[in-house]
C-alpha cells in the first residue's frame, strides 16, 4: 500500500488543470450498456474507480480499451451475464449504477448490494422502493439485488424522502425507458445528474426539469451517440484545489476548473477572506491569498448547497482563521473521520453529533496519518501541506480512487510531496 510524505509549510506556485469529473464519468460509462455498438469517452480521469467501472463492465461480458495516457475509453458493450459481483462493488459503491442501465435496457438485473463504508451505511432503499414502483421485481438474496421486469417498466411519479445524487441517476435510466412518463420528486440538482440527463438527451431521451427538483421523463427508444463523449470538469478536485491554495498561502491559476458549479464553495472561501478571480466562466480561477482570514459557519446540503464532498477540505481551511468556525454535515453520519487524523497535527477541531468547531489560528506540525476515505484522504493532504514538518499519509489508495495523479500534480507546483511504498 503506498503512502504520501509531505512536508509542508511551503508556497506552491503555477497553474495546475484539473481532470474530468468522477462522479460524472462512472454513470456515463455505466450507460455504454445501453447500446450494442462501441462508444467512446474522451477526458476521462486516471481513477482507481474508473479501472472498477471498467472491470465490472467487462465482467459482464464488455471490451473496453483505455489509453490512460491520452485518457481516451472505447466501450465494446457485449453483455453475457446482467451481475454487478461483490468483488467489484465492494471496492466502489457506484457499482449501485449498474443497475440503472441494465434494467432498462434487459429488464432484469443482479447487483450486489454496495457495503457500507466510512462515511455511513449508505442504504440503497431509495432506489428499489423507486425501481418496484416503475414494475420490477425486486428481491434481495445473499447480499444480492435481483431485478426482473415482466413486460415493460411503467413511468409513476417517483418521490424522494431524501435527496440521493445515484438515486436520481438511476431513475434517469428508468424512466428513459419506461412506458409513459415518469416524474421524479425531490430530484437531485447536483452537475452530475443534470450531465447524465443531458447525455440522455443526447441519445433522445424526452426529460424536462434537469437541475431542478422535479424532473419529469417520457420513455422511448434511444440512438446510439454518433461521437466521442467528453468528460466535464471535476468540482471537487477544482475546490480541492482552492483549499491547497489557501492551506499553502499560494496564488494558483486553476484550469480546466468547473468554478461555475462552485457557487457555494466560492462564497465561502471569499467570507474567509480568499481572493478568487473567475475567468471564462470559471474555466480559469485565479487564487491570491489574504493577509488574514474570518471564520465563518458551514452547512453542507444536496446542490447548490455548499457539497458534502468539500467539507473535510475546508474543515482544514478554518484552522487559519481567526476565532471560532462552525461546520454541520447534513449530509452523511459519520463523516468527520478525519477530524482525530487533523487533531494528531494540532488542529483544534471538536464535534458534537454532526457539528464540528474549529479554533482558529493553529498552527499545525507534521505527523503520521492514515487516510480513511476518500474525501478524508484530500483533507489530510491539505493539512499535511499547511502544517510545518513532515508528514506521512498511508492508505492512499482512498486518494487515488478519486484523485488524478494529486501528487504529481502537488510536485509540479513545487510541492515537496513523495510517493513511498509501505
Ligand atoms: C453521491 O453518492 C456521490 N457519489 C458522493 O460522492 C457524494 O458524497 C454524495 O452523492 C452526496 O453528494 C457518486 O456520485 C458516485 P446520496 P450517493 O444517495 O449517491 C442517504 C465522493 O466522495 N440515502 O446522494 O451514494 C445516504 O445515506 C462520493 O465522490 C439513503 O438513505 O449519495 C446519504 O445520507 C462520496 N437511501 C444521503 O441519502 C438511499 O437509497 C445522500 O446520499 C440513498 C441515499
């Protein structure tokens, strides 16, 4: 398993472009089995979940080709068997979107039930409850979901009691399909969703209402796409990367960068007091760096709201602010574990049920640390950037399944980082 030394304290200095969208790129490659010819993404990121979606879909009887280097992915969809196996969505619970496409398009499916994981049980209840009101069967054997549909998914009004971002994707694959029209309740608004809506679109799905809470779709046949399918921009990387600037005090030009999707995460950053210049509508963000910083109070929620996957980033952040700052995590119930990893630093973080409080102006030294989960693992690094001394960062296989080359990246900005086998 490797690990990450940094040693921190340091100004980084430069640009750095950011990769293309996790959380967009698993659903879209997840849709390639939708049809029976090739399909083609372009800007695909270099993530360990990427290699997983790939292997799940190869299971399944798929060829796939991916040139990494130019992070170009050719699809052959050829499905011989409709499971998802635990082996495979153990290791990544998006593996849940496979049973959006194959139900669609077979009418039946067997996918393992994702595990927990860090962050929280992270039930799938949302999604069978939607799938058995569009006509499916579905049973839960073994561990497994096992879908059929009789005849033809029939569209219903799906509501959700809780905003779920691969919830919604997945009735998006349904209700593509189905006869008649669906209409989704309390539907995500999160890029993601509306991006796999688009590429829906795109092959003719009828959906009005993307990127609002009530999303309604008409079934029917789709066409195959006629290109190569790109990537957007990762968010979470982009205000990963206003964290580092500000954790290191350095005025980055971010490129590539989805600033456009960051509106809640740039209002924070500027209340504490960072310079953030947006160019091209947020393709090119510009970091200067602020003498002093306020703290402020943050509540993560479903999009726009201020995202759940910046919240251990910025969490570190408010270690530099003067007095006292306030974090709530609505989102998930057990995402602060990263907090007792930041405190082996110095940081001065204390939580109550879903509420972290941040004493400012501590000034952190390196240590060993162990990453945790993925977004976890981001903040680490954040810490390990700001705090003086070195640090050591093991299991960063988390970083990796939803980072590109962040290393890499860190050393090019002058970053004094160090991949080390453990
Ligand atoms: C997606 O996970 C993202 N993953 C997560 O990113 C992200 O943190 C999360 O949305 C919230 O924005 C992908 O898109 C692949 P949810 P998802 O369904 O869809 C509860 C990362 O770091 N819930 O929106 O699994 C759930 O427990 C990852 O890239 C149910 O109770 O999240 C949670 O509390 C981490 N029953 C809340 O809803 C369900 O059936 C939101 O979950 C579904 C969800």
């Amino acid at each position: 398993m490797d690990a990450l030394r940094i040693t921190g304290n340091k100004r980084l200095a430069g640009r750095v472009q950011v990769s293309g969208s996790k959380n967009t790129a698993l659903p879209f490659l997840f849709a390639s089995l939708l049809f029976d010819q090739e399909v083609a993404f372009e800007n695909v990121p270099r993530l360990w979940d990427v290699e997983t979606t790939l292997k799940l879909l190869q299971e399944m009887g798929c060829e796939y080709q991916w040139d990494k280097e130019q992070g170009r992915v050719r699809i052959l969809p050829r499905v011989r068997q409709k499971t998802a196996s635990y082996d495979w969505v153990k290791k990544m619970r998006a593996g849940i979107l496979a049973l959006g496409p194959l139900v669609a398009k077979f009418g039946e499916a067997r996918v393992s039930l994702p595990g927990g994981c860090a962050i929280g049980a992270r039930p799938v209840n949302f999604h069978l409850e939607a799938l058995k009101r569009l006509g499916a069967q579905v049973e839960v054997e073994e561990g497994y979901i096992l879908a059929s549909v009789p005849s033809r998914l029939k569209g219903c009004s799906i509501v959700f009691p809780e905003v779920s971002v691969t919830g919604t994707e997945n009735v998006l694959f349904w209700g593509a399909f189905a006869e008649g029209e669906t209409v989704i309740e309390n539907a995500a608004q999160e890029p993601e969703v509306v991006a796999l809506g688009k590429l829906l679109q795109s092959f003719g799905a009828r959906i009005e209402g993307l990127g609002t809470s009530v999303v309604k779709l008409v079934g029917g046949p789709l066409r195959a796409p006629q290109q190569s399918i790109s990537i957007p921009s990762d968010r979470i990387e982009t205000g990963t990367w206003i964290s580092i600037a500000m954790a290191t005090q350095s005025a980055l030009e971010i490129t590539h960068a989805a600033g456009a999707e960051l509106g809640s995460v740039l209002k924070a950053f500027r209340q504490m007091g960072l310079g953030i210049e947006e160019q091209e509508q947020g393709r090119i963000l510009k970091i200067t760096p602020g003498e002093s910083y306020e703290a402020v109070a943050v509540e993560t929620e479903p999009y726009p709201g201020f995202p759940t996957d910046m919240q251990a980033q910025v969490l570190v952040n408010m270690c530099q602010s003067q007095g006292v700052s306030h974090m709530r995590e609505n989102i998930f119930e057990n995402r602060f574990m990263h907090v007792a990893e930041l405190r082996r630093l110095g940081a001065r973080i204390e939580t109550e049920g879903n509420l972290a409080r941040v004493e400012g102006l501590t000034r952190l030294k390196g240590a060993p640390m162990m990453a945790t989960d993925l977004r976890a693992s981001a903040s680490l690094v954040v810490a390990a950037l700001m705090a003086e001394g070195t640090s050591t960062i093991s299991r960063i296989y988390h970083l990796d399944r939803g980072y590109d080359r962040l290393d890499l990246k860190l050393q090019n900005l002058g970053a004094d980082v160090t991949r080390v086998a453990q």
